[in-house]
C-alpha cells in the first residue's frame, strides 16, 4: 500500500467521529475580485461540449455539473 494512502487512512481514522469548527473564511477573501469573465458564455458552451463527449458515469457528470465548472473556469 503506498504511503500517501497510508497517511490518509491514518489521518481519517483519527478524525472520524469528531466534531470539526470550519472557520467563517468570507473576512480573509472579501477583498479578492469576484467579477465574471466576460467570456463565461463561450467557456460554459465549450466544457458542455466536453461534458457531452466524455465517456463517463451519468452520476459523476452530474457531480461535475453541480460543481459548476464554467464558474471555475471564468475566475
């Protein structure tokens, strides 16, 4: 078993059952730019493409889907 897997495995282990505080990070980024690229159309075209042709499991393309790539992409 390769040692990454090993250290995850380990590290899950660890913290499984726990509670975990996720800090409110929206303070430290409220001052990174948030504009749309003005070519989000074009790109949402082009990874709807892609989407279309790949050869994948209906249920992962819609977990690609609603992680919404175009947005991803445009930033």
């Amino acid at each position: 078993m390769d040692v990454a897997h090993t250290e995850s495995a380990q590290l899950i282990s660890r913290l499984e059952g726990q509670v975990m505080i996720i800090p409110d990070l929206r303070g430290m980024i409220s001052h990174w730019p948030s504009g749309k690229n003005v070519h989000c159309n074009v790109i949402d075209v082009l990874i709807n493409h892609c989407l279309q042709d790949c050869d994948a499991f209906p249920q992962d393309l819609a977990n690609v889907r609603d992680a919404n790539p175009t947005l991803l992409a445009s930033r």
